[in-house]
C-alpha cells in the first residue's frame, strides 16, 4: 500500500490505452463513451386499461 495521498491510476490508464488500442482508436481520438449522445426515447403515457 503506498502512502500518497493520490490514487494509483495507472494500470486504469493502461487498461483504457490498451482497450482504446484493441479496438482500433487512433491515440489522438479524444475520449468518448459509446451511446452517450443516445437518448432513450420517452416512454408514452398509455391510457389505463380499465
């Protein structure tokens, strides 16, 4: 265990880059999370079956 204060996330960034590299991603490509430009389209109100 270290004692600095700051999380150790390199291996995070060696899984991202490793990731990102597997799947093609040119290294200067800036981050991006698929989908998340995609809203779910609104459930419509369905009148009550009763």
């Amino acid at each position: 265990m270290t004692t600095d204060a700051q999380p150790d996330t390199d291996h995070v960034h060696q899984l991202v880059d490793a990731l990102r590299e597997q799947a093609g991603v040119p290294a200067d490509e800036p981050y991006r999370i698929p989908g998340a430009h995609f809203t779910p389209p609104q459930p419509t109100p369905t009148p009550q079956q009763r």
